[in-house]
C-alpha cells in the first residue's frame, strides 16, 4: 500500500514537471512571437514635392479651390528650433473656401499612395491650426483593399501643433504565410468642416509627416528568401497562354 502510494506521487510528479517544460516553452515561443522592434520613419519632410502632393475638395467647394503651396518657408520651432534646421525649412499649404454649410471634406493627398514600412503603430503629423472647429482624418487601405478613417482630432487651436494618429488592432497588417507583414498604404488626409463653422478662407498648414513602426523581422532557415521583390524580377515561365 505504501509502495502504491510512492508510486503514485512520483507519476504527479513526473506529469507536473512535463507541464512545466511545455509550459516554458509555449511562453518561448509567445515571446519570440511578441518581439518588436519599434522605431520612426519620416514619411514626408515636405522639402520638396518628388510625392505629387495635391489638393481636391468636395462638391461644394468654391470656384478656384482648393488651393495649394508647396516650400513655404516656415516649421515647427518646437520642432526645429527658433533658427531652424538648413534640411527642414520648409511646409505645404492648403486653402480653400465652401460657398454651402455642411458637411463639406478637403483632401491632401499623394499622387500615388504611399506605401508604409514594416507594422504601423501610430502616425504623427505637425499640422498648423487657424482655430477653425473643423476635423481631421487619415486614410489608410489595407491588403484585402479596405480603406479606413482614422480621427485626428479637431483643429480648432493656434498655431503649430503635433497630431498622433493611431492605428487600430483590428486593421490587418500580417498574414499567416510568407510574407507575413502586408503593408498599410497611407491615401490622404481628410480634413471635414461642420455645420455651423467658417464657410471661407480656411488654411492650414503641414509638416514632418513621420510614422512609429514595427520594423522586426523573424529569423528562420531560409528567411533571406522572403525578399519576394528582389528575388522575382525576372522570371521565366512555360505558359503560352491563349491561342
């Protein structure tokens, strides 16, 4: 009966020193799953216009607007300083007037959409506010081709100001297989008047556009082989296609 009983304990025990390793190495593995390496990458300086920045309003926009203005001389002393950076001296501008209350948008956007590196967490963007109660938006597309609205806030203040805009859980910006990370593309800014604002001679101002991401990259026999882009530049194929 005794030697019954020994054995026993010593089988709880083995089992329980099995889960215990098991246990260990599921979290391994959770926390390798879970590395991050996060960093910010300036997506516009707005130095120059290489992107095809641009404006386009909504129907009720004023003959003649939007307009826009690329290397104003002005930034951020917050950002730069009272004198300023010799490589970040410049903003882009927009102004534009509507001529019937509402819910009237103006868009600032890219002439092709901009891809964003690696996993995006939060977007930033110095943007000059005239105290106008209007809102701001950012538009992102993900992989499958959904686009999303993310709120930036109103713009009802003075002066210089730095937005964060951040990117949900739920928006999708990996997959299961090779390559994992399927990146956001950036489609434009979305800036809303209300009822109840100024009609006319909106402005505001842009400047150090810049994203913090997740820029990790897993590590297994073979990974050089995820550089899908610069692998298949040119393939060869067997396919006559229709005759």
């Amino acid at each position: 009966m005794k030697f019954s009983k020994i054995a026993v304990l010593s089988f709880i025990l083995v089992i329980f020193a099995a889960f215990l390793v098991s246990n260990s190495s599921l979290t391994a593995q959770q926390t390798m799953s879970k590395n991050e390496l996060i960093t910010s990458i300036v997506l516009e300086t707005f130095e120059n216009n290489d992107k095809g920045w641009h404006a386009e309003g909504s129907k009720y926009t004023k003959t003649g607007f939007p307009q826009w203005q690329t290397k104003i001389e002005n930034w951020p002393t917050s950002l730069f300083g009272q004198k300023g950076d010799p490589n970040n001296k410049y903003c882009f501008g927009v102004r534009t007037s509507y001529y019937r209350m509402g819910y009237n948008y103006l868009w600032i956007l890219t002439k092709e959409p901009m891809k964003i590196p690696g996993i995006a967490k939060s977007f930033y963007i110095w943007v000059w506010g005239a105290n106008f109660a209007y809102d701001l938006e950012l538009q992102v597309t993900d992989y499958t081709g959904i686009s999303y609205s993310l709120p930036g806030g109103k713009l009802n203040y003075l002066g210089w100001k730095i937005i964060r805009i951040d990117v949900p859980n739920y928006i999708p910006q990996q997959q299961i297989q090779l390559p994992r990370i399927k990146n956001l593309l950036f489609e434009k800014f979305i800036i809303w008047s209300n009822p109840g604002a100024p009609l006319e001679n909106f402005y505001v101002y842009l400047d150090h556009f810049s994203v913090l991401t997740d820029i990790a990259l897993e590590t297994y026999d073979g990974d050089s082989l995820n550089n899908v882009d610069q692998i298949w530049t040119n393939p060869e194929s067997n396919q006559q296609g229709n005759k």
